[in-house]
C-alpha cells in the first residue's frame, strides 16, 4: 500500500492535530471541515484556516512552521471531490453517529478511489455500527485509527477493524503507523473506548470514589497518583484537568451505558465532587479551573470539598513517596506496599488495587492479550509500567493475599498466577491468559 495523500475531515483539536503530524511524517494533506453559517468566498473554509493558523503556534503542531506547506485547506461543499485525489480518507468529526453516517455517505463514499482506506478516529464508539452504513466494498478498506491527543506527542493509536476489514489493509495501516508516524499501535477489540480509556477512566474514576471514602485533600492524593506508583507527573487529579471533566464524565457515561454486564460499571457515575465541579462548569485547564485553578505569577490554588471553594496549594508528599523518588518504578510500586498507617499509601494501594484486578477481567474482552493492554496504558496514558507489569513488579501472590485480606474476590485465574512476564534465552515472554503458556513478545522485525 502506497499512502502519500491523505484527506483529514474535520478541523477541530483532533482533526488539526492528525493533519500536522502526517504533515510532520512527509505526507501531504487535504484537510476539510463545514461551512461557517454565512460564509462566502475565501471564508467558507475558514474553520480549517483557523485550525491551521492556531497550529503553526501550537507546541502540539509542526516540526518546524515552513511543514504548514504540505495543509490544503477545503470544506466538504466545495472540495469533497478532491477526496479522490487521497490514498488514505481519515473521519475526525464530532462523535455523533448520525453526523458520521450523513458525512461518509454525503461527502466520502461517492469520491473515494477503489484503492483508498477509510478510517474514523472514534474514540468509543463502535466501528461496527459506523461501518454498518458502508456498501460492503468500503467496508473491506475501513477501520477505525483513534489517535490520542496530541497526536504529534502521544504514542498510542489504537487500531480496530471492522468485521469486514481486509487483512491487509489491517497490516498495512498498522504498519504505515508504525514506521512512518513512529506510533505505538495497539489492536483492539469493538468495546466501547476500545483499550486505554476503558481501563484509564475506569481508574480515574475509581480515584474519585476513594478520595471521598478515605477524606483525602486532592493534592493529598496526586501527590502519590503519579511517579510514586509509575504514572505520569500530572497525578490522577491534574490530569483530570488536563483531558476535561467533561470529556472524562463522557468516555465514563459510555462505559456505562454500553455495558450492563461490567461487573464494575457504578464506578463510571460521577461522584460528589466530580458534579460539584461540573455543576459549576469548573472542567478543567480549557474552563480555567478545575480541580486545581492556575494563578498567573503565582501558585496554583486547589479545589477545597469541605469549604466548596479554592485554597492555597500546600504542595507536601508523604514521606514513604519522597523516600521512594530514587528508585525504579517497580521499587517504587513495592514502597507503596510497605508504607503502613497511611492514609495516602491505603489510598494509592485501594486505586492501584480496584484498576488491575479491573485490567485483568478484561482481558480478552477489550484486547488479546496483556501486552496490548500494557502497551496502550504506557503509550496512552504515560504510565511508567503496565498493569500486568505493575503485577508482576509488586508480586502476584503477594497482591492476591491483600486484595483478599480487603474481602475482595480475586477471580480464580488469578490466583494461579505467579508471573505474567519472564525473560528467557530467547528474549522476552508473556503469559497468554487462553493457553496457560507463555509466548514471546511480540516484536517489529526492525
């Protein structure tokens, strides 16, 4: 498969930012949004030439600001014909299905060359259903690629095919994502938020829950929901901020909608404290306040639950995670065990507890197996370890005894566990959960 034009449609933050990194990797763009309401002349592709403008000073956006050469700039009135001048169609409109069906069968399907792929960047909905509206010839070169964003510094695109999706379009677009676009690519399964954010919401909302029960302040518990338990700087409550409470009570309201039979599904409801910030439309960084409000030349202030107001930040770490800073993750992970009287340490345990045990049930519901899941939470999320490395760094049999000393049931599975990675002679090797035996790692030949 030769990919060398691509079609991106939709203007928005994804849209943009897919069309600069494919930019950023040498191709070239056409990248097409709707018509402003009024809009005449040069101004009826505004929407793209904005996007355009905000990315050549975004830090997410070109490499260097002459790549802004390789954009066209178009709308689907007047250009959707040129979609026929592209290899490679990506969809990047607002999750909506009826808008994705009326834009693929309006704009797309009439002008798509028999040798082009079709794709969507959902990021939860089901590639069967937006598929479902496809002629069975579409559907053989459609799937979906969800890039994270920004999608110039995030690593992860999941990719996941429809029933009909060729074999070899599968393999070529996975490895065009790959070596070209230098992503990490996961294949997931037709699950609503597909991999990383099923078990990454699920996480962050089981956070919110134990931050009420354990009476926590939030800098309390970001300030052991990052590095000292191997994920990212921003902790748990930071990185609320970063994505939107919105967009998170979005991706939690479609886990639980779509599925009735998740044994965990009350997790995704909101809690107190969550729609007391929604309530005031506190979202985060994009409302200019969330869980933390940025002070200009001054520190932060923090969302105070008692008071229902912000207070200055205090900025203290217990000391078992301050003692931790030097050491690996794994050790890190296993300071957090030994921490004891502890209400941070009971709080990083509880949320780490509830999230793997939550990761393992999944599997192979939302992916194959555990090297895709890992994989998606570290190129994803940014976690140091995944969850089945978290498991093994902290001690299967070990984790297994607490969580059932908090009378939690741990699935049988589970307990007949000792590792689920091991290296041997001929490299690395994963527990494959439906053989009970451990294969190699997958690896790119290169």
């Amino acid at each position: 498969m030769r990919i060398d034009k691509v079609a991106v449609l939709g203007a928005g933050v994804m849209g943009g930012g897919i069309a600069a990194h494919l930019a950023n990797c040498g191709l070239d763009v056409l990248l097409l949004d709707r018509v402003p309401d009024g809009a005449a002349g040069a101004d009826r592709s505004n929407l793209a030439a904005r996007a355009l403008e905000a990315l050549r000073k975004a830090r997410g956006g070109f490499y260097v600001p002459a790549i802004a050469r390789r954009v066209e700039l178009g709308n689907f009135d007047d250009d959707a014909h040129r979609i026929a001048e592209c290899d490679w169609v990506i969809e990047v409109v607002v999750e909506d299905l009826v808008v994705k069906h009326d834009l693929l069968a309006r704009r797309v399907v009439p002008h798509l060359r028999s040798d082009a792929v079709l794709s969507s960047n959902t990021s939860g909905l089901s590639v069967r259903a937006i598929a479902s509206r496809l002629p069975e010839e579409v559907r053989r070169r459609f799937l979906v690629t969800h890039f994270f964003n920004p999608p110039r510094l995030m690593r992860l695109v999941e990719v996941v095919p429809c029933d009909e999706t060729s074999p070899e379009v599968l393999a070529d677009v996975s490895d065009l994502l790959r070596r070209r676009l230098g992503k990490a690519v996961v294949r997931a399964k037709d699950t609503p938020n597909f991999v990383a954010n099923r078990i990454g919401v699920f996480s962050m909302c089981d956070g919110f829950r134990h931050l009420e029960e354990l009476g926590l302040s939030i800098e309390e518990a970001d300030a052991v929901a990052g590095p000292p338990t191997a994920r990212p700087a921003t902790g748990l409550f930071r990185l609320a901020d970063l994505v939107g409470l919105d967009t998170i009570l979005h991706v939690a309201e479609n886990s639980y909608r779509n599925q009735p039979g998740d044994e965990a599904r009350e997790t995704f409801r909101a809690t107190a404290l969550v729609g007391a910030l929604v309530r005031r439309r506190l979202l985060g960084d994009k409302a200019g306040g969330g869980f933390y409000k940025r002070q200009p030349g001054a520190a932060p202030l923090v969302w105070d639950p008692r008071r229902q107001d912000y207070a200055p930040a205090a900025g203290a770490a217990p000391a078992w995670a301050s003692a931790s800073r030097k050491l690996d993750a794994a050790d890190r992970l296993r300071a957090m065990m030994a921490a004891k009287d502890d209400r941070t340490a009971e709080f990083a345990w509880r949320n780490l507890r509830d999230t793997l045990l939550y990761a393992f049930l999944r599997v192979p519901e939302i992916a194959d197996d555990v090297v895709a899941v890992d994989e998606a939470m570290r190129s994803g999320f940014g976690w140091e370890l995944g969850p089945f490395e978290m498991l093994d760094a902290i001690g299967v049999p070990a984790f297994v005894a607490r969580a059932e000393r908090d009378g939690l049931r741990v699935p049988a599975a589970l307990r007949r566990v000792e590792r689920f990675y091991r290296d041997a002679d001929g490299g690395r090797r994963f527990l494959d959960l439906g053989a009970r035996k451990y294969r190699p790692v997958p690896a790119p030949p290169e």
